[in-house]
C-alpha cells in the first residue's frame, strides 16, 4: 500500500475495507458499504447527494433521505477513523473520497489492464475475486439496477483480461499459464465461444488432446462460418 493511502477498498468480489496497516476497520452497514463502493468507482469524481439518496434510500422522503445520508457518513467517518475528513469530503451537494488517501482495487485493476503484458494482466486477474460487491443486498431497486450494470461491466471486463491473457500465454509457448487462465475464462462465462476455443488451444499446447475433444464436446456450437467446429483445429 502506497504511503498516502488511509485505507484500501475491495470491491471485485465481497466488500472489504482495510486501514493501512492491513486491518479490518471497525464493521460498515450495508449502507457504508454500498456508499463507499459508489464513491470508490466515482474515482476523484463527486457524487451528488441527490444521486446517493437515490440509490441508497429511495423509499425514504427526501428529508428522511438526507438525514440517513449524513448519519452514515457519521459512522463512516467514525469507523475509518477520518474525524479529519481527509478521507471523506462532503459538501452540502456532494460527496467523493479525498485524491490518494483510498487504494482501491478497481482502479489498480484498470492501471494494470491499461500496462498490458502478461505479468500485469495476470496480476489484475488476481484482484477480481467474485462479481462486484458480492452479497450485497439492499431493499432498493435503484441499488439493484445500478448493481446489475456495474457487475455486467466488470464481468466483461474480466472476460477481456482473461482471453488476452490466454492467448498471450499461448504464444508464449506457457502451456500452464494458458491453461489456468482459459479455464477461469470458461469458468466466468460458459457460453462464452471464444473461451472455449482459446481453452482447446491451451490444452492442445500443454499436449492434453482427451482434455481439448473433452471441451470441444461441452462447448456451446453454432451453425455457419463463426462455428466452433470451422474455427477450432484439434491435431
């Protein structure tokens, strides 16, 4: 964790909020957390206050709403220790996490896909630990529908990692690497067709040719020029 940083946020799989030496804050609500996730993906971008109420607290009044909001903040502040509000910065309209003060797992993820390689598109690999805040609930369809997109996204997103990443182990000539990483591929999508095909490729390189008719007989097919059949060779 770089020096500046208060606290590093998880948000590629369950929640997790640690403070700089690696401990576990005091617990966050539901609430807290989804705040924190939305603030975290905000990167240095404000977030309305209206936009936070309406995700989080939609079935409150707008007063209600409000209050709900700046008493979450109050415990927020309380459990990461951040009575300075260098962390949190809140203004009558809006709210973000303070430039540096926050380590959080989606951006570094962004930073290392954007490096490129195998070595740093492996590493972004190992960050993505479950769908996007997994297991979290609230009783809130705004919530709900912006959970759904966002998990969409980093779930392609991961889908683009691991099929890069195979195919770059794959002209390496590194038969495990490329193995693992297409078997996760599948793993994260199984209708996925190009997953399958790089999945053969690697089990063909690792000279696993039962394994790739083995996949090649699972893998989702379709008619015409595109089909698995036509585009997959199997020595």
């Amino acid at each position: 964790m770089r020096a500046q940083h208060r606290i590093r946020l998880e948000v590629l799989g369950p929640f997790r909020a640690t403070d700089r030496a690696g401990g576990a804050v005091t617990p966050l609500g539901r609430h807290a957390q989804a705040l924190l996730a939305v603030l975290a993906l905000a990167g240095v971008e404000s977030v309305s206050r209206d936009r936070i109420t309406a995700l989080l607290w939609e079935r409150r009044g707008e007063a209600q709403a409000r209050h709900s909001l700046r008493q979450c903040l109050l415990g927020m502040r309380k459990a990461l220790d951040d009575h300075d509000a260098e962390i949190l910065v809140a203004n009558p309209g809006a709210v973000r996490l303070a430039s540096g003060t926050a380590e959080i797992d989606a951006r570094t993820f962004e930073e290392l896909v954007t490096r490129g390689g195998s070595a740093s598109l492996r590493a972004a690999a190992e960050l993505y630990r479950g769908d996007l805040l997994e297991g979290l609930f609230l009783q809130s369809e705004g919530f709900e529908e912006w959970l759904t997109a966002q998990r969409s996204l980093w779930r392609g997103r991961m889908r683009d990692v691991l099929q890069r990443l195979a195919e770059l182990e794959i002209d390496s000539g590194n038969s495990e690497g490329a193995v693992e990483a297409s078997r996760r591929l599948v793993a994260l999508d199984s209708l996925h067709e190009p997953g399958h095909r790089v999945l053969m490729r690697a089990y063909a390189l690792a000279d696993r040719r039962a394994d790739a008719l083995r996949q090649f007989a699972f893998a989702p097919k379709r008619s015409g020029a595109n089909s698995i059949r036509s585009r997959t060779r199997i020595r």
